[in-house]
C-alpha cells in the first residue's frame, strides 16, 4: 500500500510535466550543438513512489535550500517564476559566468537539479541507472529537411 501523501499526490500534481528540450536548446548560448535536444519527460510517479523522493528534494526556497515540509497541497512558484532567462549556458559561456547568474537560466537550473540528483544516486548504488548524458532524457531530434 502506498503512503497517504502519495495517493494525495497523484490527486494534485501532475503525473507528467514535459520540458520542452528543444525550445530552450534553440534558444541557447552554447558553443556546440548536440541532436539530444527533444523534450524531456517528468513523472511525478516514477520519483516519489518508485525512487522515494520526498517533495522537497525537488522543491527549494529562494536561497536553494530544500523545502522539507512541502506537501503537494502547498502552493509554491513555478520555476520559471524565479529562474526566469532563456538559454542554456554552456561551454566556454558557462566557465565564464557567476554561479549566480547560470541559476537564472531556466535551463540550467532545471539540469543542475536533475543531474546533481541522478549523478548522486548513481554514485550511492554504484550504478549508472539515473541518466545523466544528454540522450538519457532529451529525445533526439533529426534535422528537417528541406
């Protein structure tokens, strides 16, 4: 049986939230490009019952620390609410900019989040089951022809 916040959960979240990948990769200030750049699929499912993350792990205040009693009834700001500039920072751009300012990068704060997550899951199962190459979440997008 699953815990109650669980089932309260799924009555209020989305099960799914799909990142538009190729949106922010069109609009972004790299040095290279990759064709791993499709949209990127979140279930809420998957990473609270099956990997037992708590709402918080996600979920943080203005000075990025974790939210610990968020509950998913609570209301709290969109992402973009806070990390509100478009383009993904990377490269020589991403070396040569404050920490501060790759976190109001929508992108980039939504991969610092992902990735830190998965690259210390896998590092505490010894296991590389959380992706954290661009092909593990984004979709690969072939060029249109013309």
């Amino acid at each position: 049986m699953l815990p109650a916040v669980n089932l309260f959960a799924e009555d209020i979240l989305p099960p799914l939230i799909v990142f538009d990948g190729y949106e922010e990769s069109s609009k972004s200030l790299n040095d290279f490009e990759t064709v791993y750049r499709g949209p990127v699929s979140f279930t809420h499912g998957k990473h609270v019952d099956d990997y037992k993350l708590e709402c918080g792990q996600c979920h943080h205040d203005d000075s990025g620390e974790p939210l610990k009693d968020f509950r998913p009834s609570d209301e709290i700001d969109n992402c973009i609410d806070c990390h509100y500039l478009e383009g993904l920072l990377r490269g020589q751009i991403l070396a040569e900019t404050s920490q501060e300012e790759v976190l109001e990068h929508y992108p980039n704060a939504i991969h610092q989040m992902c990735i830190s997550c998965h690259q210390e899951r896998n590092n505490l199962t010894h296991t590389l089951f959380a992706p954290e190459a661009c092909r593990g979440c984004h979709a690969q997008l072939l060029e249109e022809g013309p």
